[in-house]
C-alpha cells in the first residue's frame, strides 16, 4: 500500500509569510507525529496526535506553530510569520497502535518538506 | 527525562569492515529503542527495535544491535560493510512519561570506503 505522503516536497517562502505543511499518513494508522530536522542536527520532536486529539504539544517551538488532524487522517502543520531560523526539513510519521501507550510502535516516515525562509 | 547519545557524527569503514555505531540511552522505566537508517534523499525507515524481549535484536540488511542494561547502550553493529551502507543512523527512545513521543538522537553518518 502507499505509504506516508507529504506536500509541498519543497517550499521557499519570504521572511514573515505564513506556510502549511500537509501529511497523509498510511490509511489505517491513528498515530501521526511532525518533527523537524535541521542540518546536522537530529529530529526534534514536534507534536503529536492520536486520532485528532494531539495529548502532547510540547515539541511546538513557539506559538507561530500550530498543527491539527481531521478525519483521523490528514494533517497540517502551519508556520505563521516565517522566521529564517524556521528553515529545515518537516518530516511526518505515522503509526498503528498495537502496543499499550504506543510506546513500542515502528513509526513509518514520508520524505519530508524541505522549507527554506529567505 | 530521557536522552539519547550517539557518540560519533560520523564514522568511516572500508568496505568489509566491522561496522559500530554506538549509543547511550537514559530512561526512568525499561526502555523501548530504535535504529533508522535514513538513506540519501530517502525517508527514514526502521532498521531494528527493541521492546523487551530478546536482548539481542537482529534487524534488516544484516544490521543487529545488543540491549546492555548495565551499561544503558544500544549499539550498531554489522560484520561486513557495504557500500550501499553509507547512510545516516538515528537511535531513538521512546517516551517513558505513557505517551507516544520518541525521542531521537543527533545521528551518525556512516561513511564506507571502497
């Protein structure tokens, strides 16, 4: 079956402008998480949601961030007023959840928006 | 709160080589932990977990990795290098507060001279 899918696979925006990021995760999984990969550094946890309640939004680095899930499915992450320092790549994953707590789930990753703020 | 550490940004083997990426994990209750592998212009995909059970965890591509518990370590290993096995590797822990996050390390690049 089709795996995770994300849009934009790139995206260039100006200082200040606000950008959305999409993910289709893999049909069934009700786990869905961001994370943000900046060059050289490893993946920073973003946010997360279990069906379309997100329990755990601390990975959000500022109050320009915001995410939400309907449906179960699909998923927005949305920057608003571009910072440069927002420049990185945006992976999303998604998960079943077979295990108590999700603890021990394989997460199954798309490949990423590269966002680029100039 | 838990953390991981990889120790070594980048490694280099010859092709044939014994591969080891080392990481260092702490976790408040037994953990649960991952290697992905994130190929060039690739996804990251799971190499191997463990949840548990066997401490000696075999993964895809030959890779396998050992829960030491004494020495709260979970590293890499494969016998013989390949080529196609230049990549970066993430080691990751899950959460230990009930919940779904994973916390991944900084990453080791793997680099395999011919």
């Amino acid at each position: 079956g089709a795996g995770v899918s994300q849009s934009p696979s790139n995206k260039v925006t100006e200082k200040g402008k606000d950008v959305e990021l999409r993910c289709d995760p893999i049909s069934g999984h009700t786990a869905l998480y961001w994370y943000r990969q900046s060059l050289g550094q490893g993946l920073e946890f973003l946010i997360y949601f279990q069906g379309n309640s997100a329990p755990d939004k601390s990975g959000l680095p500022s109050d320009r961030f915001s995410a939400e899930r309907t449906g179960g499915s699909v998923s927005t992450l949305t920057i608003q007023r571009t910072q440069q320092e927002d420049s990185a790549v945006y992976l999303c994953a998604s998960s079943l959840v077979l295990m108590a707590g999700g603890r021990g789930e394989t997460q199954y990753f798309g490949p990423g928006t590269r966002l680029l703020v100039l | 709160a838990q953390s991981v550490t990889q120790l070594g940004s980048h490694v280099s083997v010859s092709e044939g080589a014994l591969v080891l990426l080392r990481c260092n994990y702490s976790s408040s209750v037994p953990p649960y932990l991952f290697w992905y592998v994130q190929y060039p212009n690739q996804g990251l995909q799971l190499l191997l977990k463990y949840t548990s059970a066997a401490t000696l965890v075999k993964g895809i591509n030959g890779f396998e990795a050992e829960f030491k518990k004494s020495e709260t370590s979970f590293h890499l290993t494969k016998p013989s290098a390949h080529m196609s096995d230049a990549a970066e590797y993430f080691c990751a822990v899950s959460d230990d507060t009930g919940g779904f996050k994973t916390i991944f390390g900084a990453g080791t690049r793997l680099f395999v001279k011919a």
